[in-house]
C-alpha cells in the first residue's frame, strides 16, 4: 500500500534531496566539535556552520550571521527567549493561537510573577493589531505570536503588529515553526527582536536542529537558559559576553546543521514563492473536496488567502481519532489527529476537546495524492456511524 504522507506541519518529510547525504557526511568526515580542534576537518565544518548562519540571516533578511544562534528547535528557542528576558513583574501580550511551545513557559513563568494577556482571534483564527494595542499595560515588555496557527493555517498580521510594538517600544518575539521556508520572512519589515525558527518543517531539514535570530539590543539583555563550554573564551570562567558563543554553551548538532545547510541550499534553488504556490495549490484541492463531503467542517479560513497549507477537519457526530486510524491503516493516509499541542486555539476555533483531522500537504505531494485523499475520506464517512458527541 502506498502511504501519503500528510503530517508536513509536524514534521516534513521527505527532507530536501542531499540532506541525508550532507548528515552522513559530516558523521563519516567529522570526527569531533568545532571550536575545540584546529585539525583539517574541523576548519571545514566550522565554514559549513558559518555558511549556515550566513544562509539563515539571508533567508530572514539580517544584516549579521553571528546573531544566528543554534538550539535543538523551536521550543527549546522560545524557551530561550522567554526565559532569559521576562522578570517578575513583566507583562507578555501572546494571541490565542499559540502552541503550547510558548504557552508553557509562560505559566511557568506566571507561577514566578510574570503577568500574560491573550488577544482573542475570531472563528477563523484571525486577529488585528488593534486588538493587542487594547492589552497593552504600563508593565507590558513582550509581545510574542506564531506567525501561522499550527491548527488552522492562519497567518498573523505580523507587520502590523510588529509596527505597534515599534511605536509602544515593545519587543516583538515571532515564532516561525509553520512558515519559515515557506513565506518570505523579513526581520526588517515585521521589526521583530527575535525570531525562532525550527528545521524539520518548512526548512526540510532533520530533527534536533532549530534555533534563533536575535537582535543585538535585545540579546544585551537576556540571561543564556544554559551554560558551559564552547570552546571560546576558555581562559574565564564567566560565559563569553558575544553572539553566538553567549547562547551556544555545549557541543553544536553538528549533523543536523550539515543537513540544514543542504536543506537551504535547496530552497535557495528552489525559490519558497514556487514551495509555497505548490503547497498552497495542494491545500486547495483539499478544501475544495473535503468541503463537499457531507459531515466534513472545514477550519480556518475558507479561502487560500492569508494562510499556509494545514488544512483542518473536524467530523461532527463522528470519532475524528476512528477516521484518522482508517485513513492510515486502510489506505496509507498520515495525518494529525487531536489538539495539537494548542488547546488555546481549539477553543478559538470551537473545535476544543475533539480536536481535528489535520492534512498538512508539503513540497513533495502531488495532486494524485490530493484526490486520493478526498476519495478516501469520502469511503471512510460512508461506513463510519454517527455518535453523540
């Protein structure tokens, strides 16, 4: 049976061609850490981490490669910036939209006496910068919002809002984990301090790789969440003062950087208008069928516009984790079923506690595979009996 993979907005696969081949690479061909050996081997891998850093401060449009920082993904950023900037007293704005990746730190960091409001998006997952300038308080430091909902696709009026923090001197921290490789990301335009970003979704390279974008202004005034050696600095024991070597305490995935760099190879060639008109032409197809399907409520917005390829579906009446189960076992079909790490947005969207059916098409799908998804949901709902819910 041939498997359809749809679950992109969790973690893409297939990663970009020469990624596997650049992770073996550096496993057959480095043998240790940079920073820490001045062998040939090492001087090679140290340009590759360089060019890197150069390729991701290009892609977001930032003038200095040193202010990439490498972490293990997105998560393990946000909690970087949350953790070694907000203080007791501190007031945060976040959306209702966001994954538990900042909304956990953030309760941790309530029970130490930071204060958060939310902003609430509409049905759609929509929400306006006007909306957040009403929370904005005396005390209020930080503004951090996801970029798209991992939930329903809808993209946040980063500008906008990144024009309101600008004018409040408020910092903006964007989580990208559903649009970098994906959208045209411009730290410049959004006038965000930070940005965090993953690679094993839109950036289609492996897991265990992730990081930060960080302005100096802002980077001046965090605390490192870790510390240790880096292999600079070695003479003090205090933690080096400069970027990226202030964040980057410990041993650097090595591997999953040589499959990042590959992996942005590729998109540089590739181009992310030609990724995200294909992704986008995929998730059309899919809304387009599912939403004549009786018993089918498509989340989100109804349109393409304003939003990335996740494509959400609850089944009124029907058990969401039943159809997800029959989809991969009957024909193959991977997908996402439950909250999805967000419950805040499942409210929103009224789709809390059920959850939905996730379908996230990516680069490597194919329009066949759309129709024969719908086909399948089509068979599925023929024979699957209503339940109260």
């Amino acid at each position: 049976m041939k498997q359809i993979y749809l679950d992109n907005a969790a973690t893409s696969y297939p990663k970009a061609p020469g990624v596997s081949e650049a992770v073996k690479l550096c496993l057959d061909q480095v043998g240790g850490s940079i920073n820490r050996s001045g062998s040939a081997s090492f001087s090679e891998a140290q340009d590759v981490v360089w060019e890197t850093r150069e390729k991701l401060a290009a892609l977001f449009n930032f003038p200095a490669p040193e202010n990439v920082v490498f972490t293990m993904n997105v998560t393990q950023s946000l909690n970087f910036l949350l953790k070694g900037l907000l203080k007791p007293g501190d007031h945060v704005i976040v959306s209702s939209l966001e994954h538990n990746a900042v909304m956990r730190p953030l309760l941790q960091l309530e029970q130490q006496g930071v204060e958060f409001s939310r902003v609430f998006g509409d049905a759609a997952g929509r929400v306006s910068a006007s909306q957040f300038q009403e929370q904005i308080k005396p005390n209020t430091k930080v503004v951090v919002i996801t970029h798209a909902s991992n939930v329903c696709g809808t993209i946040l009026p980063a500008e906008a809002i990144g024009a309101l923090c600008a004018q409040h001197g408020l910092i903006l921290i964007l989580d990208t984990a559903q649009t970098a490789g994906v959208l045209d990301i411009d730290l410049e335009r959004t006038k965000a301090h930070a940005l965090a970003f993953t690679g094993h979704k839109g950036l289609l390279a492996p897991q265990g790789i992730g990081g930060f974008v960080i302005r100096d202004e802002l980077a001046d005034k965090m605390e490192p969440l870790i510390s240790g050696g880096t292999g600079s600095f070695s003479e003090h024991e205090e933690v080096p003062p400069y970027l990226p070597d202030k964040f980057e305490a410990g041993t650097l995935n090595l591997p999953g950087i040589f499959g990042l760099h590959a992996a942005l190879d590729y998109l540089e060639k590739t181009g992310l208008d030609a990724i995200r008109e294909k992704e986008l032409a995929l998730a059309g197809i899919l809304m387009e069928g599912l939403a004549d399907l009786e018993g089918v409520r498509l989340v989100g917005l109804p349109s393409l516009q304003d939003r990335v390829a996740v494509v959400s579906v609850d089944f009124p009446g029907r058990d969401n984790g039943e159809i997800t189960y029959r989809l991969d076992r009957e024909y193959g079909i991977q997908t996402r079923c439950g909250l999805h790490c967000s419950p805040a947005a499942h409210k929103t969207l009224g789709t809390f506690p059920q959850g939905t059916v996730r379908f996230s098409p990516g680069h490597f799908n194919t329009e066949e595979e759309m129709h024969a998804v719908i086909a399948a949901v089509r068979e599925v709902l023929a024979d699957s009996p209503r339940i109260p819910r």
